[in-house]
C-alpha cells in the first residue's frame, strides 16, 4: 500500500489559465475528498465522492471548479480560467467507508501547491 | 454554527516539557474527532482518533487526547516533547449533519527548543 499520490506537487501558472490536479487514492478505498488548504488556515472541504458518484459539493466549490472521479479510482480536479485567490494547497484524502456510520479514517497525500501569478 | 476551535497558533514548549495542544468543538452531539500533524511541504498525517469507544486515546509517537464532554474539549498532550515534534497540529471533527467531511481548526503551530 503506497499511501494516497497527488501530482503534480507543485504548479505555476498564470491567471486565467486552466489546471489539472490528479490524486490517486490507497487502493480499495471508495470515498475520495478534496480539500483546499491555504497559508495559515487549517484544509476546507470542496468535495467528496463515493466510488465514482460525487456526492456532496462545498459552495466554496465554484462554478471554475470541477472534479471528477470516471472509474472510481483516481479522480481529476479541475480549475478553469485561475485567479490569484486560487492559490493554495489542495489536499486529496481517501478512505474506506465503514459500514453503518462515519467513522472511516481519511488518509491524506503530500498535496499539489498552486501558485497563480 | 458547529465548529473546531484550536487555542493558541503557536505554542512553544522545550525539549523534554510536556505538550498539550488545546481543541475544543462546538456542536450539540459529541463529533468524531481527530488530530493530524503536518510537516513543512507535506500532507497531514492521522496521529489519533476518537469514535466514542474510550475517552482517553493513544495515538502515534507518544500523542494520547482525552475526550472531555463536559468540557467540549479534545486537547492533544504528550509527556516530553522531543525536537521531532515540531511541526503544525490540526484538530478536526467529523460533526452531526456534516457527511463524513471532516471540519478543521485553523491549526497550532509547535516549536520545541533546545
């Protein structure tokens, strides 16, 4: 088990340009999240997928965003048409649904640090 | 609203003091909690959870946390703090009506001299 893998770790690019991050969960996990860290703030949720079904969105989720999850494996974020206050870490964590309830642990990747100039 | 509120952005201890990181929740059911730590230019690593089976949980690297309902509080301690320790601590909470996103504090950062 190799641990959740986001690529590309780091990204400059400039304003009005498009992104894409990938994140690849631990294998078998069937929930997926993105999370947006920015400098001096704990990670907020943008969303989450269960197998390839995104099942809930953050409203900080903006029309530029969109993931996706097509096989239930790795899934795709992306930005469109960047702006500076884009720029921030952006976590990908995923997990094994437990039955029954939320107690499932969400492991973390390293992370992709968006730089927009 | 619920949320995760951690005390002190910065908390500075010397090596071999005891540590204790401070979270408290606010929410009408106990959430689920949980404290990760983050190394520069890295992810967030799980260091403990709590799931309502024991108040007191031990985690990774000497890290326990007691779950205090009184006291809506999840503090993170250890014993004797050692240089390895530095890094930033979140606290996180999985909270009633959330789904299964998990609800940051906004961290503390940890500095252990010599």
């Amino acid at each position: 088990d190799t641990g959740v893998s986001q690529n590309p770790r780091h990204k400059i690019t400039k304003r009005g340009q498009n992104v894409t991050f990938r994140c690849d969960p631990i294998s078998e996990h069937n929930r997926l999240y993105w999370y947006r860290q920015t400098l001096g703030q704990g990670p907020e949720f943008l969303t989450y997928f269960q197998n390839e079904a995104q099942l809930e969105k953050s409203r900080l989720l903006s029309d530029r965003f969109s993931a996706e999850r097509p096989k239930g494996s790795f899934s795709t974020l992306e930005i469109q048409r960047t702006e500076q206050g884009d720029s921030a870490m952006y976590l990908c964590a995923s997990s094994l649904a437990a039955s029954g309830g939320f107690t499932d642990t969400q492991y973390f990747g390293p992370g992709t640090r968006l730089t927009v100039l | 609203a619920q949320s995760v509120t951690q005390l002190g952005s910065h908390v500075s201890v010397s090596e071999g003091a005891l540590v204790l990181l401070r979270c408290n929740y606010s929410s009408s059911v106990p959430p689920y909690l949980f404290w990760y730590v983050q190394y520069p230019n890295q992810g967030l690593q799980l260091l403990l959870k709590y799931t309502s089976a024991a108040t007191l949980v031990k985690g990774i690297n000497g890290f326990e946390a007691e779950f205090k309902k009184s006291e809506t509080s999840f503090h993170l301690t250890k014993p004797s703090a050692h240089m390895s320790d530095a890094a930033e601590y979140f606290c996180a909470a999985i909270l009633t009506g959330g789904g299964n996103k998990l609800t940051f504090g906004t961290g503390t950062q940890l500095k252990v001299e010599l």
